[in-house]
C-alpha cells in the first residue's frame, strides 16, 4: 500500500482554483502499519497523523 502526501498547486492570479497537485513524499506502508486493521480496513485518522507528521505543510494524502 502507498501514501501519497501532497500539496495544492493553485492558479496565481485566483488563488481559489487548484490546478493540479504538487508530490510531496510517496511511502510504501506495510500490513504492519497501525492505520491498517486486522481485515485490511483502513484508519485514515492514522494515515493523516502519518502525513502531518512527515511533511507539516501537506494539504492532503492519498492511499493506493
């Protein structure tokens, strides 16, 4: 499983428009990971105190 950490790339003339996603770090978690659950859920609580944690100025994460 990855995590994916970004930050928002916005329009500088109108900073309300995201263009597109600026990669941060991509980790590789294993099943081991406490975010996972004994039947493979996911604890996105875990996954974004992961993500604060690595990168404090992130704006978001993905899972894969």
């Amino acid at each position: 499983m990855k995590l994916t950490i970004y930050r928002l790339v916005r329009d500088p003339r109108s900073h309300h428009k995201i263009i597109g996603k600026d990669t941060l770090r991509v980790i590789n978690v294993t099943d081991s990971f406490v975010g996972i659950g004994d039947k493979g859920e996911i604890n996105k609580a875990e996954f974004q105190k992961l993500a604060d944690a690595l990168e404090p100025n992130n704006e978001g994460f993905t899972i894969q």
